[in-house]
C-alpha cells in the first residue's frame, strides 16, 4: 500500500498515530528492588524491546507535520496496514447490473469466487526470514511467548497486539489477568483443603457415624422402593470422613472470601483494561458502520424474526434435559444398588451404594453434557442465523447470548439439581413422594448431598480440562499442518494453515466463562476448583499461543476496547455467584443444623447435656420410623441377616416419632433449623452484597494516572488543532496593501464566514 494511500484510509479509520513522546514520569514500581528476579519472568528485552510511550492523536493528513513520523515505512504497524487493506477490499465494487452494485471480499468468498483471504505472516514460526526488513514478530512470538520453554514468562502483549491486533491482544491480557488473579483463590481454597484434611479424623459427627457402638447400631430405611434392603450407618464411615474435608467452617470463609474475590477481580480488570485502553489508543475509538452481512441482504426480504419460537425452543431445551438426566440416573442408582458388592470386599468400606452411583452418574452426566455442547452449538447458531442479525457485531452478541444460556443450563443443571433439589422433598419411608408418578425422589446421604456436589464438580471440571487439552493438543496437532518444508512462497505456506473462523476466538472466551462459573458458583462446595482451574489456564494460556501462532493463518487485525458481550455476563454470574453460595451453605451443606444442635438442642430443655457440645448430634439428626407403616409398594422385599427382629429404622429427617400425637409430622427442631437457614442466606447476603458495592465504589475503574496521562493527550492534540487552524488563517489571509488596491467583491464575505468556522 503506498503512503499517499495509508495516508488516507488512517484519516477514514480514526487510526490514532504518536505526535509527541510522552512527557509525563512513569511512577516507579514498588517492585523495582526486586527487577534482578523479576526480569526472568518477563520476555527477553534484547530480542523484543521496549516500545516508546507517545501521547497519540486521531491521524489527519492534513496535518502530517505534527505527527511523529521518524521513518514512513515503519509509521504504519503491520495491524494497521491490515485493516486498512481489509477495509478497501470490503469496499472494492466487482459487479453493476442496473442500479444494484456489488462489492466486497466477503461476498465472494461466501459465493466461492475466491477460496481465502487473509494477511500474511512475515515468517516461518520456527525459521528467521531471509527477506530484506522483515521484523519477524512471528519467530519472536513462538519464542517468548508460544514455546514450552517460556511456559513460566509474562505475555508479551504489545508484541502480540502489535501483530495480531488489539481484539486477539486484550483476550490474552484478560486470559492472563484471570489466571493471576486465580494464583491467589487458588491458594486460599488450597489451605481450606488442607484444613478440613487434617480436621477430619477429629469430628465428633463423623466419630459418630464410624463408630461400631454409635453408627454400627443405628439401621438406617431403604432408600428405594422394593428392590433396596436396610442398611447400618456406619457403612458410609468414609464418605463421611471426606465430607467433613469439604463441609467444615474453613469452607464458610472461603465462600465469603470468593464472593469478595470476585467482586476484586471484576473491578481491578476494569482498572487494567482502562490501562490497556489507553496504551492502545483505544479510549475514544469510533467503530465504523459496519456492512450488512451477505446472509442478511441475501435472506431479509424472506424471513423475520419469531420470538415466540426462540423462547419456547430454550424454555424446552430446559426441561428435556433435566427430565433426561432424572430418568438416566434414576435407572441408574437403582440398578446399581440392587448389585451385590461382595466381589469388592476388600475396597467395600469405600465403594459404597451411595459414593458409586455417585460417581457413576457424574461420569454419565459428563458424558451427556459433551455430546449435548455438539446439539446445543448447532441449535444456538441455527437460531441466530434465523433471526437474521445485520452486522457482524450483532450477530456475534445475539449468539454469545443463547451459547452461554444453553451451555450455562448444560453444564450447571446437574449441579443445581444436586445442591438445591436432590433430597430436599423426599417425604418419608410411608409416603415418600414420587416425581411424574413414577420416580422415587433421590435422598442424600445422612450427612447431606454436599459430598455428592463436589463429585459432580470434581468429574466435570477435570473431564472438560482433560478432554480439551488432550484435543487441542494431540487430535489438533494431527489433523493440521504447521507448513510445508518445500519452498513455496509464503502465501501457499499461510494457506495450507488454518482459518481462525468467523466468530475468531468466541470459543476460548466461552470455555473460560463457563470455567469462571464452576469457580465461583459452586465454590463452598469444592475449595479446590480455583486450583484445578489455575493448573488449566496455565497450560491453556500456551496451547493458545501456540494454536494461534503455528496453526492458524493470521487473521485479520480489528480494534476493541474490552471484552465485549462476555463482561456483563461475568458480572451476571458474579451476582448470582453470592446467592448460590450462601444458598449451598444452608440447605447443602450440614453446617446450619450442627450450629443449632450445638446452641440450642444439646442443651436444656431439648437436651441432656449440661454444656453445648456435637456429641448425640447424628442421633438426633435421624427421626424413627416404623417398618409396620410399610405400603406393599414400598417394602423391602429381602432383609439382611443381620436385621433380626428390629421394629424400627432411622431416616434423615426432624419429624415425630411412631405412637407422637403427631406422628411423623415436623417437630420443632425443624422450624429452628429452617429459620436458622433462611436467617443465614439474607444475612450473609447482605454483609457480601454491601461490601461489593464498597468495593466497587472506593476502586475507581480508571486509574489516576492513566487520567493524567489522557488529559495531557487531549490537551496536546487541541493545541495541534488551534496552531493548524491559526496557519491556516494566516495562509489565507491577503495583505492589507492588496485588499486597498482591489475593490471589495461579494465573495469575500463567504471567504471570512468560511474562516471563522474553520477557526
């Protein structure tokens, strides 16, 4: 592209150019004492360099002289050349026929006229290009940054949107931030584990439940209908053990500290995308009128929109796979704890009735989700498509929405079904309470369904990173190519690559949304989450920046200032995030009942013991149930030897006992525990909700010195405008002497008007 033409179309893209070096002291960091160590962190300065700080100003051709132009042919990065000759090939006419004009790349390529179009790489990514002023940013970016080897360094992110632009740029400076600021969740959550790893062996609940005197003695009803048979308590001895790992008070503060932690991430990537902003000339970036896309001219006098059809076809997406998922692990359990495990006696203490069907439905639920995304990405789009979007931005918002809603119920409906359904309405042993008439409600176990939640998210989270690393790395780096070793020009090379796709890097962002949300939704269930998702991001951070770099032809650089659609969706799940935690706590989690038992039921007048204490908690937590009250639909038909002539079996649950003027009706200890529990939620809900709102107030979004520094700009590039249109002025303006000898003529009316205004 020649200069008189980048000259132009930087005028007609508002391209914001350097005029003057930036005059105004960086701070100097707190750090500094420690740059001898630091520096080992951060991409080689002899190879990538620093680049200058310039105040930058929208560039008018007509103004040449007051930019900083050093030398023309590095003036213009290689980003900018590239949409400058994407937006000329957008426009280029190829077809008249009558009054209709045809233009754009994008339409012949969608017609097939054309195979690709793409700007080239300046280099092999692992060989130094032989032409004459090639920078070899690519070479550079697999070293520093792309390489195994440099797994431990900083991004170089100038470099990357110097090369890609500044959309592919602030997904990895977001990408990046995150993974930091996981460094820190990662390492609390890692001592709550710890914590509750060491406390288990002295719970006084789970030394009940382990007990042969306690535990051992106590005969718990069948969970299911005819084919499932008494059980002892203490059969489940391990898998309270591990609860008591998860379900402690370390797990309470955890929650509270996320729901502050995410509230501290949300607001300092704000401040660090204001800083970006600004470093990237992107603060008063003006986005041009976008072409209608092919698909909509070709489409829009056929088809509108229907909003009734796209509503009901999610409302439906719901229910199928709730019920799907119901019915799959209802057949399931009962298949599987119809199953004598005798055979497994040796591992019998830990492959438990409850612990298997557990981790088999999660591994069964994993699987159904990961053929689901396949379904689901082809409704969303084919939803998208038929609500026919103009632009490209429109429809890239309009699909990021219904992908995250579908891959939000996708995901997360399991879990909410095991923290807010799963054994909240089971009735009891005569009249337990039957979904579609035909499904026995699950019950948890009897230390509650929080065990079973941190599966269901262990299996889940480690499936989905497991799976995409191994496809990503191994099934990707088979079926693509890196280039050919023949030499063929670069333009065949960059060919045999592969195309980034219409919707570039959507799916990168969607994979790390919905990871954001199994951190911070359903964190007080599993304190480890942070860390499998820190031990992910560091390696998705790479296998990125290698795809990006060896795999994918380079696409086409375009401006951004933020995240787009995706921040108000992680604000969204950061307010429900607050909600979901207390609400695990409280009906999920045991702790709401052990606090008023401790307070309230083992003292006078409920109880025995003259100070508080947990012992006789899990006695007191399991009502008494008479085997006579049977319904021949619902009793067991085999008894374990061991049963005898026992009257009676226990179940979880705060209700009167057989032979009670209210037999098994809700006693008192309910409505305390229930009070207790709600009492909970809108307290802890207020305290979290009020300190995110301070939070969110005393940390301004952009910096002060990065305020500084745009009023310095924005002053700089008025006095450029008042000194051009004072020359010009001066330029037009005649000589006094010539304005005597010649007579005044009408015109020169409009020329002092014109003057006026333009000054």
């Amino acid at each position: 592209m020649p200069w008189d033409v980048l000259c132009t179309y930087a005028e007609v893209l508002h391209i914001k150019l350097p005029i003057q070096p930036n005059d105004l002291a960086s701070r100097p960091s707190p750090w500094r004492f420690f740059s001898c160590v630091t520096k080992h962190f951060y991409p080689s300065e002899d190879k990538i360099g620093t680049e200058a700080d310039f105040y930058t100003a929208p560039f008018e051709k007509d103004r040449l002289e007051y930019f900083y132009v050093k030398d023309q042919d590095n003036f213009f990065t290689p980003s900018m050349r590239s949409r400058m000759a994407y937006y000329i090939l957008n426009r280029a006419p190829y077809e008249i026929r009558g009054n209709i004009k045809k233009f754009g790349i994008t339409k012949l390529l969608d017609s097939g006229v054309y195979k690709a179009a793409y700007p080239l790489h300046d280099c092999r990514f692992n060989v130094r290009s032989t032409e004459l002023g090639s920078p070899n940013e690519r070479l550079l970016l697999y070293e520093e940054w792309a390489h195994p080897k440099s797994f431990y360094k900083m991004q170089p992110l100038d470099l990357i949107r110097k090369y890609y632009g500044e959309k592919i740029g602030i997904y990895f400076a977001w990408l990046g931030f995150y993974t930091l600021m996981l460094a820190l969740a990662a390492a609390v959550g890692l001592g709550c584990f710890i914590y509750g790893y060491h406390t288990q062996e002295t719970s006084t609940w789970s030394k009940e439940v382990c007990d042969p005197n306690i535990g051992g003695a106590i005969v718990m009803c069948p969970q299911c209908d005819l084919e499932c048979t008494y059980w002892r308590l203490n059969s489940t001895c391990e898998s309270s053990k591990k609860l008591c790992i998860f379900d402690n008070f370390g797990t309470l503060v955890f929650a509270v500290f996320m729901s502050v932690w995410v509230t501290l991430f949300l607001e300092f990537w704000k401040r660090y995308q204001a800083e970006l902003e600004y470093e990237w000339d992107t603060v008063e970036f003006l986005e041009q009128e976008e072409q209608p896309r092919p698909e909509y001219e070709a489409k829009c006098s056929h088809e509108r929109i229907n909003p009734i059809t796209r509503i009901l076809l999610i409302l439906a997406s719901v229910v199928a796979i709730i019920v799907y998922r119901l019915a799959v692990f209802f057949a399931f359990s009962a298949k599987l704890r119809a199953q004598d495990l005798k055979e497994l006696e040796p591992f019998r203490e830990y492959v438990t009735p409850q612990m298997a069907t557990t981790v088999s439905a999660s591994i069964i639920s994993f699987v159904v989700i990961m053929i689901l995304n396949i379904l689901y990405e082809r409704v969303a789009i084919w939803i998208t498509d038929f609500e026919l979007p103009r632009t490209k931005t429109e429809y890239e918002n309009s699909l990021t929405l219904k992908m995250f809603l579908f891959q939000f119920v996708n995901y997360y409906s399991s879990c909410f079904y095991i923290a807010f359904a799963k054994g909240k309405v089971v009735g009891y042993p005569k009249e337990p309470v039957y979904l579609l008439g035909k499904y026995r409600n699950e019950e948890c176990d009897p230390g509650g369904c929080l065990m079973e939640l941190t599966t269901q998210l262990t299996v889940i989270m480690g499936g989905k990173a497991i799976w995409n690393n191994i496809q990503e790395n191994l099934i990707f780096r088979h079926c693509t190519q890196a280039g050919s070793e023949k030499v063929i020009p670069r333009w065949e090379q960059d060919y045999q690559l592969q195309p980034i796709g219409k919707l570039g890097l959507f799916y990168e962002y969607l994979e790390m949304v919905i990871q954001f949300g199994f951190v911070t939704l359903f964190v007080a269930s599993f304190p480890l989450a942070p860390v499998l998702a820190l031990v992910n991001n560091l390696f998705e951070i790479r296998v990125d920046a290698w795809k990006i770099t060896t795999q994918f032809r380079r696409m086409v650089p375009e401006k951004a200032q933020d995240i787009g659609a995706w921040q108000p969706i992680l604000q969204g799940v950061a307010i429900l995030a607050v909600a979901t935690n207390a609400m695990i706590i409280a009906f999920s989690s045991d702790m709401i009942p052990r606090l008023v038992y401790y307070w309230s039921f083992s003292v006078f007048p409920y109880g025995d013991h003259a100070e508080s204490t947990m012992s006789g908690y899990i006695n007191n937590t399991l009502s008494i149930f008479n085997i006579d009250d049977f319904s021949n639909f619902s009793r067991p038909h085999n008894t374990p030897y061991w049963f005898k002539n026992s009257s009676t079996c226990r179940y979880r649950d705060f209700r009167n006992p057989p032979g009670h003027h209210k037999e098994y009706q809700y006693n008192m200890q309910y409505w305390h525990v229930i009070a207790a529990k709600m009492a909970f939620i809108i307290v802890v809900e207020h305290i979290v909700y009020f300190t995110k709102f301070v939070l969110s107030y005393i940390i301004p979004d952009v910096p002060v010195h990065v305020r500084e520094q745009i009023k310095r700009e924005r002053y700089l590039t008025q006095v450029i405008i008042h000194e051009a249109n004072l020359k010009l002025v001066t330029k037009r303006l005649k000589p006094p002497e010539d304005d005597e000898e010649k007579p005044q003529h009408p015109k020169g009316k409009e020329e002092k008007l014109e003057l006026e205004l333009d000054f």
